[in-house]
C-alpha cells in the first residue's frame, strides 16, 4: 500500500501539460521523416523490399540465396530495398549492386546491431527514428516482399504486409517467405491453429508463398507481373 501511494504520488507531481507539449512537438520530427522518405523513394522505380535477420553471416546459406535473389531481381529490371543495415540486409543491397540495380537501405537508429552497409547507393539511404515511418516505406514503394529468415522485425514487417492485404488497405501483391525449413513449423501453426479456429479465412493462405531457391522466388515475382500490371504503390 505504501508503495502504491509513493507511485500515485510520482505521477501527481509530473507535469502532464509539459508532457503533452513535447508529444505535440515530437510531430514535426515525425513530418520531417516522412517528407524525407517521400522525396527520395518517390523516385526510385519498380523494387523488390527484401527482409531478414541483422544476425545472419555472410557464409550462412540464406545470406548467399538473399545474394542470389537480389542480383537476379536487377537482372529483371526491379531495384532492391532493404533495412539497411547488416545480415540479409547487407547481403540485399550487395547483390543488387553486383547487378548494377537500384540499392536502397532503411536504415534505423538502434543501440545495437544496426549500422549502415557499404553496397547502398548513397543517394538512396535514409535513416529513421520512427519504425512506424520506415515500415511505410518499405510498404509503399515496393513491388514485393521477400521474407528471408530473421527474429521478431522480420515477423513483424511479414504479418503487417498480410493484414494490409487482407483488409484491402493496399493492392495485393507478391510475399514469398524463402526457406521451407525455417518457416515451416510457422506455416504448420497458421493451418492447424489459426484456420481451424476460424481466425482466418482458406484464401488467406494464398497471400503468401514459400520456397527455398532464387530461382523460385524470382519466379513468383515474374509470373505475378505478367498478370498484374506493374504500377507504383502511390
């Protein structure tokens, strides 16, 4: 009970009407993120946004297939968009510049792990502190996802694209989860569970596939395109 009165009491003594006054200000470092990301994405063209973990080394095999990926997608006429950062990010940006592509890095304020890679063009990096503004970016100005195996971002920026979808917020297009081994107990859960408890509908499992190869995820994104026409997300 002491306790208790000693927390009622802290929050008593703040200001809230300061409190309020810097959430009010904090909006115009929020514009200024997403004037920025506007501006510089407004011109990139067609790309492929391509998700993983910071943590995976480059001689790991989804580090090598994300390599593959994105230097075939330039070879198709598609940039690629990552987070940034280390990983699959750096592995990302590097195939596409290996393939001469458009190479764009989201990068984000972290403490740890994140720091910007060498194979972004420098004309195409920004750096966020707002999560919320980033994965917009990531949303609106890509073509199709690209879900390598990474941690809880990775899960994150997957199921978001999925909700968008199903409740018709954006145009469906292109989500390829790549590794059958990493995702597969994933996907086993989401049928057993959450389609038979009714959670989600049968043709919500459509949104989505899984492969394990750059040839079939590049496919996917091709075969997609011959039937949609291929438009900006703006």
């Amino acid at each position: 009970m002491v306790e208790e009165d000693k927390v009622s009491k802290a929050f008593k003594a703040k200001d809230w009407n300061e409190i309020k006054t810097k959430d009010s200000w904090q909006i115009f470092k929020i514009m200024s993120e997403f004037v920025e990301g506007f501006e510089t994405m407004s011109r990139i063209g067609p790309c492929v946004s391509i998700f993983g973990s910071a943590r995976t080394k480059s001689d790991n095999k989804y580090y090598i297939v994300a390599e593959d990926i994105a230097y075939k997608l330039t070879l198709e006429g598609f940039g690629v968009i990552s987070g940034g950062g280390p990983g699959i990010m750096e592995a990302a940006n590097k195939g596409a510049q290996k393939g001469q592509g458009i190479s764009v890095g989201l990068n984000i304020e972290l403490p740890f792990e994140q720091h910007h890679n060498p194979y972004i063009d420098k004309d195409k990096e920004i750096t966020f502190d707002y999560f919320f503004v980033r994965k917009l970016m990531f949303v609106k100005y890509a073509q199709g996802f690209v879900v390598m195996p990474g941690g809880f971002g990775t899960l994150d920026e997957f199921f978001e694209s999925l909700t968008l979808i199903q409740t018709k917020k954006i145009g469906r297009f292109p989500i390829i989860l790549v590794g059958t081994d990493y995702w597969g107990g994933l996907i086993d859960w989401i049928k057993t569970t959450m389609l038979e408890e009714k959670n989600i509908s049968p043709e919500d499992l459509d949104f989505f596939k899984i492969v394990d190869t750059s040839e079939e995820a590049v496919k996917i994104i091709n075969e997609f395109y011959t039937k949609y026409l291929l438009k900006p997300n703006f």
